[in-house]
C-alpha cells in the first residue's frame, strides 16, 4: 500500500493539472465572447445618440477581426501544438482586447482596468493551451486595442457648465447645459 501511494498522489497531481488546463482555456473561450458583449450591451444601456455607440462598436471589432484574420492567411505561423498554420495572431485575443478597450476608451479606467486583466487572461489561456506564443497575443492584444481606439469616442454624460465672471464691479453667473 506505501507503495501506491505515492502513484495516486502523482496522478491526482496530474489529473488536477490537466483539469485546471482545461477550465483556463475554456474560461478564456468564454472571455473573449463575454468582453466585447458586455460592450455592446453597455451601448444600449448608456446610450449617447450623437456618437452611435453601438456603430462604434461593430467598426472596431469588426475591423479588428478583418485584420486578424487577413494576417493569419499571410502569415501562416504554425501553431506551437503544431495543428495548423494559423497562429499569427491570436483571434481571441484580438476579439477580447477590442471588447476591453472599447469599455476602457468609452467609460475610463474605472471600467478599463478590470476589462483589460480579463483580456490579459484570456491571451494567457491561449499561451498554457499551446494554441499561440508571447509575439501571437501581444499582436492580437494591439489589433483589438489600435481598433478600438480609432473607431471609439469617449462617453459624454449631459454636462452642466457654471462659470461666474466679474463685469463692471460686479458677477454674473452663467449656467451651460450640453445635450
């Protein structure tokens, strides 16, 4: 019985490795649809008929994905397991960081910070899955970002603007609303 033990330990070890591979490629399969839909549903809910947020969007991430996948059939990088010439560069990457940084450049920080660890997760879980390198998710992570940036403005909430000047030994107040 000393004798097996330590085999059953190494295969728990071994299958509890296998299974958390697992569960962090699928929880980035996950993340790079869930990020640029949080996105598009933010467009409906914070809706600023000016800019046509939602517009926006399907520009960025669908020039994103455009150019991604023009990429892949020029370049034609193997993979690292080797299962096809289509590594160059990473697809879900691309669509996850094109969903964080259209959150990040329309709503700031607040929203961007988060939205962009997620992202970086999921160019993570292409790397432990074998599917890209480092070069394939920092070229994807650039794609989503670049696109996002040129298509996406800022949201602007209705802005109420006071301004008191002195005129003549006295002040006016002046009140600007923007719609």
């Amino acid at each position: 019985m000393k004798k097996i033990a330590p085999l059953f330990v190494l295969f728990f070890c071994f299958s509890n490795s296998i299974a958390q591979n697992k569960s962090i490629t699928t929880s980035g399969d996950i993340l790079q649809l869930a990020l640029p839909a949080v996105a598009l549903g933010s467009t409906f809910i914070w809706k600023d008929d000016n800019t046509k947020p939602t517009w926006q969007l399907i520009k960025a991430y669908g020039s994103g994905l455009i150019i991604q996948q023009a990429l892949k059939r020029i370049v034609l990088k193997p993979r690292p397991d080797r299962c096809d010439n289509y590594s160059f560069p990473s697809g879900h990457t691309t669509c996850a960081f094109s969903g964080a940084s259209f959150i990040q450049k329309r709503y700031g920080w607040k929203y961007g910070i988060p939205s962009y660890v997620l992202a970086s997760f999921v160019g993570y879980s292409r790397i432990q899955a074998k599917k890209h390198d480092g070069w394939d998710v920092l070229a994807g992570a650039v794609i989503g970002v670049g696109t996002s940036f040129v298509f996406t403005k800022p949201y602007e909430k209705n802005k109420v603007d006071v301004t008191v000047n002195r005129i003549n030994g006295g002040y006016t107040v002046g009140l600007n609303y923007t719609f």
